[in-house]
C-alpha cells in the first residue's frame, strides 16, 4: 500500500477532497491546497503538486527576506579525510570530533563543517546516448533502474537540431527510468567541471506531467533532484540549460522550448540504492533540550543526524525550512535541511552524502524558544470552540488566496454526530481532557525536564487570552467552505524549539461529522449503538487537536501504517488517529491510547530516522532558568 501511496505522491495527482457540510446559503469561498507537511489530511485526498510546490517556493521567498541572522562568526572545520578518498570518516563511529561547539559556556553555537565527497567508483561509466532524444517518445533508455542501480554518463546541451547550431529553440535532452517489478527512489545529478553550461533538471511521467525539479544546487550551478519511479511505470529526466527555455511547452514534442540557453558538456549520475558512494560524519557535543539545525549547500544533498548509539534521528534530502516558524533562527536555505532536539547530553553526529565534489554545512544550536528570555514564562494553549476569525494567509501565501475568514462555533457540527447543543459541554469536556493528557499530563511525566511548564486553557473556562505573548490557539470549529483550507486540521509551522509562541493551528469539523459514506476519516464511521459517542468523539478531536500542537512544538509527521500507534502519525489511517480499538468501534472499552511517542519519520514525506515526539515536544515548553 505503501509503495502505491509514494506513487501517487510522486506522480503529481492533482483532485480536490470533496467539500462537505456547505450549505446552498453559504457563499463559495476560493479552497486552496494544503501543504501536506502541516496537515492533517483525509485518506481520500489528492494532491495539487503544482500548487504545493508554489507555495512552498513563495515560503521559501518569503522566509529569505525576514531571516535575520544573529551575530557572531561561526567556528570553521574542514574534513581531515582528504579529497578524493573515502573510509576515514564514513560511519558516526569514526566521526571528526569539532570541539568548541556548542550551547554551553564558551562555546560557539554556529559552525561551518567544509569538505570533498569523493566519487562512488562502483557506479558504471557508459558512452554518451545519441541524439535526438529531445522529447520524452524519444528519451533514451537508462536501464536504471530497471536493469541497473546505477550509471554514469555525459552528454551535450547544443549538439542537436535544437540548439543554437539549429533553430535555437534550445535543446532537451531525456532519459528514461523504468520503475521493474518493485519501484525506487532515483537520485540524478549533474556535473559541470568545463564550461559555462548552467544545467536545468526536471522529470515527467509518461504522460508529461512535470513531477521534480532542480536549478541550483546551493552554491553551484549544477543540479541535483530525487525522484520515485512507481512499480511497472516509466519516469523521464529532462537535462537542459537554466533560464526561460529550460521548460519545454510540451515535453512530448521536440523544438518546444522557448530559446537555446548556455551550452556544453555536462556528465550525469542516475543512482539507486545503497553503493560504495562517500559520506562524511563530524561529532558534536549536545546538552539535553539543545536544538539543533543542519544546512547542506554545494555538492552535498543529503544531510543526517545520528545520536550517541550510532541510531539516525533525523535524515533529508530537502530544503523544509520554509515550514519553520517565521522567527526561528534555524538555518535555511540549503539543499538539504534537517533539525533535531536532543533528548539527553551526549556525543552526536552530523553526516552529510549524496554528491560527488565540495560542500559546506551550517551546523547551528539553540537553546528552546522559552529559554531566550530574561524570566521565566509560563506558555499556553488556547482552545477555541467558539468560532474565530481567522487570517489563513498564514496557511496559503500565495497571492490571492487566503484572508479573513469567520469560522463556526463546535456546536453547529453537533448534529452531524447525532448529538445536540445540551452535548457540547460533555464533548468539550472530553477534547480538553484529551489534550491535557497528551501535553500536560504525558510530557510532565517525562521526567527528564524539570523546568517543563504548559497550561492548556479553553474559550468555555477561561477568558480569551489571544493575542497576549506566549499564547498560541487552536481553532476546533469552521469547514473547508468557510476558511478555505482543504484539509482537517492544519498547524502554522512545525516549530522546533517553539520560537514561534504565538501561532495559530485549525482543527476544522465538517469532514469529521459527515455522513459515514462521504469520508473515511467521518467519525460517523465508527459509532454505533455500543458507542459511547460523546468520549469517542471527544478523543478524536482532541487526539487531532494535540497533533497539530505537536506540529507547533517541532514535531514531523511518523509513519501512520506500521504498529506504533503516535499522536503525530500522518494522516492516512484515521482510525489509529481516531483510537479506535481492535473491535472496529470507537468509543468502547477496547479502545486505544494515543501518546506522543518515539517512532520512524514518515517514509512518504522524504525523512528518514526515528523520532522522539515527546521529547522534542516537552522541550518546546520548557521554562528558562533565569
């Protein structure tokens, strides 16, 4: 199911969810897609690809142009292993340990790691594919990696009938992956040592829908992208030359680019699996609640972190900054990103891999968002079940989308359950004390932090502190119609180290009281007579409520398919979300507790390594010492 689900992630599906619970009265409100990182989706959802990666490029933009970095020259370390030459430090065990690193009394909290990855010489070397390969019926046949796991070639940009030597449309040139009998993730990069060829990659399906894309790898002009090849289907890599020609209008044809860019000679490297390819780890020391973010730029396109038993905690092949909180000081920006909260003191690793030639990683640490103040603070989680008006910009900044939007009280969404107005204070009642055992009462008894201080408040008990420092809110109310958003529920930004205090996440309940038929995330589904129906609902909201509080305090999305029931599993399998026990009912006495917990990073989302939910979770509210 899994390898089907990548597919259909990769290949760039574009359907909407179906919008329930609007009325004929209500107006129509323009419905913008969701960055799947944030949300928490239905499993009927369908990706617009395009849409999300236009969003996250304007985050990107945006985020650029409010970073302030803070002051002081990072600590400089460059690789002992020399260039070219693999084995001395290729294993967290046999890390280059950088001394003076670190959060604690004279330590630099930045560092710069430089160094060489060195060529995989397993990696196959094959003549050029002739021309005319500039369209995808032309592409030229890798074998990769279908008959092979990988291979190195060369190629022209400017060779052909297309270039500026023909008729100057610019030239294109395909290749072909085949995806067998068991689908695979391909890595395909280009390099350009001659020259003034600046390379341009894409890949399509066979139908030529555009799935990837890379211009730049972080300091260079060579270019570098990941890509699934689904089981039994065929992905094309396009190689071109950066600028307004490198999008051909239509990919199944040739001569239909725009105009012939820089030219010249560019080799290329298509690889799958595991080879004999060069990594690079450095040891750092961390102090328990250390928050600690990686930027990989040049060569290196992949970046990991590995905790004192040699386990990897946190692996990307992905710039994901533009998800952070506005005001977080992690660095950004690199081919690869990652971050990570260490949950004791130790010795960790940093590794970086995937490329061939020089790279250079920001390594940067900071203590947890609470800590930067001069006292003491308190923070809170508001819930708010009385309808708010909410900016949802802040979910979807693309221009023309998003805005103030009135969102519906819980109560309106009581029928849907069967349920009436004399309900709502038991099932607000039950959503609260979910939460409060999932924040409050689980991260409390943690034990490893002492300072640990969260409150979580409600609009039924307690005044609304909204808009006061240190307070953030979860919206539980509002549908799709209403504020816009397709999803169930969707956090502002996955915050680790909570630097953004003040931020706000929707839980949205028009999908979750539908009828049983229109959804499989409906609670509807799962009730029956033998429901108590007011606890089961109450934990399913309050389950989705502290998943997006979990997002705001630095947490990722875990694999929702294997055994290990998590509060931060993405969606996909709501049931597990919704604690719905072995006897496929909810609200009886089989039912489940779901916890923050340790578990694998969702293999769908592009991470690998296990995280540890509840610790970087209870350290997003710790309280400084001062």
């Amino acid at each position: 199911m899994r390898k089907q689900l990548l597919g259909v992630l990769a290949a760039g599906v574009a359907l909407s969810l179906v919008v329930g619970g609007q009325s004929a009265a209500e107006p129509a409100v323009q419905v913008s897609q969701p960055d799947p990182m944030l949300a928490f989706l239905p499993p009927e959802a369908r990706i617009d690809w395009a849409a999300v990666h236009h969003n996250r490029e304007s985050r990107k933009q945006a985020r650029a142009a409010a970073k302030a970095r803070t002051a002081g020259q990072p600590l400089a370390y460059n690789e002992k292993e020399a260039a070219g030459a693999q084995g001395g430090n290729d294993t967290p065990a046999k890390a280059e340990h950088v001394a003076g690193f670190g959060t604690g009394r004279g330590k630099n909290p930045k560092l710069t790691l430089t160094g060489d990855l060195a060529t995989d010489p397993t990696i196959p070397a094959v003549p050029p594919f002739a021309e005319v390969n500039d369209a995808i019926p032309l592409g030229s046949d890798t074998g990769v990696p279908a008959r092979g796991r990988a291979l190195h070639t060369s190629g022209t940009i400017g060779d052909g009938p297309y270039g500026s030597g023909g008729d100057g449309s610019g030239d294109h040139d395909f290749y072909k992956l085949s995806g067998g009998t068991t689908g695979v993730y391909a890595t395909v990069g280009t390099n350009t040592p001659t020259g003034d060829l600046d390379t341009f990659l894409a890949s399509y399906d066979a139908n030529g829908v555009l799935i990837t894309q890379n211009d730049n790898l972080v300091g260079t002009t060579d270019s570098r992208l990941r890509v699934f090849v689904p089981i039994g289907q065929d992905v094309y890599v396009m190689v071109a030359a950066a600028g307004p020609g490198a999008i051909p209008s239509d990919p199944m044809k040739p001569g239909t680019g725009k105009r012939a860019g820089t030219e010249g000679l560019y080799d290329l490297t298509i690889a799958t699996g595991d080879g004999q390819a060069d990594e690079d780890f450095f040891s750092v020391d961390l102090k328990a609640g250390d928050v600690l973010g990686a930027s990989a730029a040049g060569k290196a396109t992949r970046v990991m972190v590995h905790d004192p038993a040699g386990r990897e905690v946190f692996g990307s092949s992905q710039d994901i900054s533009f998800l952070y909180a506005e005001n977080s000081p992690m660095p950004a920006g690199g081919n690869a990103v990652a971050d990570f909260v260490a949950p004791r003191d130790g010795r960790y690793t940093v590794g970086v891999e995937n490329g061939e030639g020089r790279y250079d990683v920001t390594v940067e640490v900071y203590r947890p968002g609470s800590e930067l103040n001069q006292r003491p603070e308190v923070l809170s989680i508001f819930l708010d079940f009385d309808g708010a008006r909410v900016n949802t910009r802040i979910y979807a900044p693309e221009p023309g989308t998003g805005g103030n939007r009135d969102l519906s009280p819980l109560k309106k969404f009581l029928p849907g359950w069967g349920l009436t107005d004399a309900d709502e204070n038991a099932v607000i009642d039950s959503v609260v004390a979910t939460v409060r055992e999932n924040i409050e009462h689980d991260l409390a008894a943690k034990g490893t932090n002492k300072r640990f201080a969260v409150r979580v408040l409600n609009s039924r008990d307690h005044a609304d502190p909204w808009g006061q420092p240190n307070v953030s809110r979860i919206v539980v109310g509002g549908s799709i119609a209403e504020s816009g958003i397709q999803t169930i529920g969707i956090a502002q930004s996955i915050d680790a180290g909570n630097f953004g205090k003040e931020e706000t996440a929707l839980v949205l309940l028009d999908i979750l009281s539908s009828p049983a038929a229109q959804s499989s995330a409906s609670l509807n589904r799962y009730i029956t007579p033998a429901s108590n129906r007011v606890a089961f609902i109450g934990r399913a909201i309050g389950n989705v409520t502290a998943h997006e509080a979990g997002h705001m305090s630095g947490s990722w999305h875990l694999d929702q398919f294997n055994e290990v029931p998590s509060i931060m599993d993405q969606g996909g399998n709501p049931k597990v979300m919704f604690a719905v026990g072995p006897d496929g009912i909810g609200g009886t006495a089989d039912d489940i507790d779901v916890d923050f917990t340790e578990d694998v990073l969702n293999p769908n989302e592009g991470f690998t390594g296990v995280e540890d939910t509840l610790n970087r979770t209870a350290w997003a509210y710790t309280r400084g010492s001062n």
